[in-house]
C-alpha cells in the first residue's frame, strides 16, 4: 500500500505547463511541414482516384469508421466534387493547426485537428508508416493536455493563467510512459532476433534501395561496424525506460535518442519520422533535461566560487 501511496503521490504532483506547450508547438508545426512537403501530391495520396483509391481504403475499415468518402458524398449535395471536398477538408485541417499553434481553443482544435488527420490517415492507408501513427498519437495528447497554458496567445492576451496544475503533471507523465513502453517493446523486439546483434539490420537499413542515401558498401568490409551500430540501437532502446528517469544519466540517453534519430533522417531519408520522435522526446522529457543542465551549471559555478581570505 506504501508503494501505491507514493506512486500516485508521484502521479498527481503538479507540473508547469511549459513543456505542454512546447509538445503543442512542436506538433503543429510538424503537421503543418507535413502538409507542406506533400503540397504537390495532395490528391495522389488522399484523392478519390490517387495511388490508392478510396474504394480500397474504405474497404479495408470496419464499416462503423469514418472514411474521407463519407464526408466527401455529403459535401457532394452542396455541389462539390470530390477533389474539392479533399482541397476543404485540408484546409479545415491546416486552420486547425494554426489556431493550435497559437493556443486557441486548444482542446476543440486539437480535437478537429486529431478527427482531419484520422480521415487523412485512412484515406491515405497504402502510404501509411509509423510517422503518421505517431503523429496521430501526438495530436491525441495535444486533446486531453492542458497545452494552451502557457506560450499561447490567450495567455498573452490575459485571458488564461500559466499556472501549475496537477492535470499538467498527469498527462505529461502518461506520455512519459508512453514513451518508455515505446521504446522498451521496440528494443525488446529487436533483441529477440539475430539481425540486430550481428548488424544485418543496419547493413540493411543503409542499402535497401528505398533508404539508400549514401554509399556504404565498404561498411561489408568492416562488419564488426555495422554490429557495434546495432548494438547500441539496442542499449538506447533497451535501456530508455531506465535511464530516463535518472538525472544522472537522463541527459545522456535524451542526447542517445535525439543522435539516433538525426542518424535515421540522414543516413535512411526518413527526415519525418525522426522529427516526430524527437518533438514527442522533447514533450515528454526535454523540460526535465533542461531543468538537469541548469542544476548542474549551478553546482558547477557554486563549486569554483572563490572563498573570501
């Protein structure tokens, strides 16, 4: 019971809104880059009639799921075709974003913001890779935190108090597990096979055709390279969900994890993926490294202060 006691104690302790608000920013304006990057391609992914057609997609999905078709047929009796009823819905979506960028109505437009990328997401399933399920996750969390707390216009304007709340620390410490059951299954799995510990998933990752980016080929005359890599995709992972929560080591594994995802946007092009994962980290813990790295630069300038003769 003393350990129940103390770890709800743990739970609900109030937390500063800040790092809410930086997850806030940080999403939004990756949803917003997203949405810039396939600007050309638009109708190709999510149209009626693109590299995977809606009569597919749709499906696919259980019938009680909402499908960009639905909402397309009844738009349909206002007179818009399918195409504009994808051009709307995008931009509905991107005006979302912007509110939510700037702290406006945070709940709602995170909510329409989450709804649009769902329909998105199914609309586009063919395409669909981890960066879109995450992102996903990402929006949900920007529903349910108090992300307008802090770094918002309303904020600014006078019109809602930046305060600690325990809501604040309850929703961040859920993406703080969130991540370390991420992180820690993703590791495991990893683990349980053969191809990460003798580097033929590295050496797999820097070639395939679809990743390829750089020439690596003399990595197969130095194997034991290409093992070490491996191994240390699995102590990063493995050992997230420790690691991370001791100030101790917190801004090592923090700068482990930020390092390994900067070498997957390089090394695979999977520039999306990476940047998703490092907001959803900075969210999750960035407010705790910072706040590590200031208290080691206090005791390191207390340390060497000069004593008066």
């Amino acid at each position: 019971m003393f350990l129940i006691r103390q770890a709800l104690r743990w739970f609900k302790q109030p937390d500063s809104p800040e790092p809410l608000a930086v997850l806030r920013i940080g999403v939004s304006l990756f949803c917003l880059l997203s949405l810039w990057v396939v600007r050309k391609s638009l109708l190709d992914i999510y149209g009626q009639y693109g590299f995977v057609q809606w009569a597919i997609t749709r499906g696919t999905l259980p019938v009680v799921l909402p499908h960009l078709g639905n909402v397309s047929l009844l738009l349909g009796r206002l007179g818009l075709s399918a195409n504009q009823s994808v051009y709307i819905l995008l931009g509905v979506y991107a005006v979302s974003l912007i509110l939510l960028l700037a702290g406006v109505a945070t709940h709602w437009t995170a909510t329409l913001a989450w709804c649009l990328h769902l329909l998105l997401m199914y609309a586009g399933a063919g395409l669909l890779y981890g960066m879109d399920y995450f992102t996903h996750i990402a929006l949900f969390y920007c529903i349910i935190m108090p992300v307008g707390d802090a770094l918002s216009i309303p904020v600014a304007l006078g019109w809602r108090t930046s305060k600690f709340s325990i809501s604040a620390g309850v929703t961040r410490k859920m993406l703080q597990l969130q991540m370390c059951i991420i992180y820690g299954s993703s590791g495991l799995e990893k683990a349980s096979g053969i191809q990460w510990w003798n580097g033929e998933a590295i050496w797999r990752a820097l070639t395939l055709p679809v990743f390829h980016r750089f020439d690596v080929s003399w990595i197969a005359f130095v194997p034991s390279l290409a093992a070490v890599a491996g191994w240390s995709v699995l102590a990063i992972e493995c050992g997230y969900s420790v690691m991370m929560w001791s100030g101790h080591t917190r801004v090592l594994w923090f700068c482990l994890v930020i390092a390994m995802h900067f070498g997957i946007g390089l090394f695979m092009g999977m520039w999306l993926f990476a940047l998703i994962m490092i907001v959803m980290n900075v969210g999750a813990f960035g407010y705790d490294v910072w706040k590590d790295c200031c208290a080691w630069r206090y005791k390191a300038q207390t340390e060497y202060i000069p004593v008066a003769a």
